[in-house]
C-alpha cells in the first residue's frame, strides 16, 4: 500500500528470538544477519532500544506520522514452575539464560553477565 516500513526493536541488537534465542550452532547470526541487513538495504529503517508501549506509544507513532502498525509481541515473559528454589539466585529462565549467553556474552568472563555454572 506504499507504507514506509520502520521496525522498532525493543533491544540493542536486532533479530528477536533468532538473534537471542537461538544457540550460535543452530543457526549462526552470520544468517540472521544478512537477512536485516536486506530488509535495510531495500529501504526498511530499524530503531533499536525501543519498547512500544514503554519508550514510545501507539499514540506517539501516530503523532510522528506513522499511519499502519503490525504488532509483534515477541517470545513474551518466561512462566516458572511452582516450586521450592526457582526465586533463588542463579536460578534464571530460559530466555534470560540465552539472552545473557547470545547478546551479553556471558561465557566470557570479561563481562559482567556471567551466568554461574
């Protein structure tokens, strides 16, 4: 319809699921990758660090001249079992486990994401 299509990424580096979620041996962000660098290259615009809802909303893009929205929510928020432990320290969920590994690097201790083993 000739909409100037703008993704808006809630993290720092784009990708969702595929990029964060995925272990590097199952698919590698080389693939991940060259897929957002051709929707850049044919005229998409990716704004990082924006959580719709939080940092911006629905009304703010409207008031920015934005006139159609897709909305996709993403892997959401992890459910824990109820059960003794799950509160402790150390204990993390799936997705922040491979958010820590696949976008802070948490296996180099350098960072200060380490996750304990």
């Amino acid at each position: 319809m000739g909409y100037k299509t703008t993704i808006f990424e809630a993290f720092h580096t784009t990708g969702g699921v595929l990029t964060y979620g995925i272990p590097e041996f199952r698919l590698p962000k080389t693939l991940v990758q060259h897929e957002i660098d051709k929707l850049a290259q044919s005229g998409v615009e990716i704004k990082v660090n924006s959580v719709i809802g939080k940092t911006l909303t629905l009304e703010d893009l409207r008031e920015m001249g934005y006139q159609a929205f897709f909305v996709a929510v993403g892997a959401g928020l992890p459910a824990f079992l109820n059960i003794p432990g799950t509160q402790l320290i150390g204990v993390l969920s799936a997705n922040e486990y491979l958010t820590r590994v696949n976008l802070m690097k948490a296996y180099d201790p350098a960072y200060d994401t380490m996750v304990e083993t």
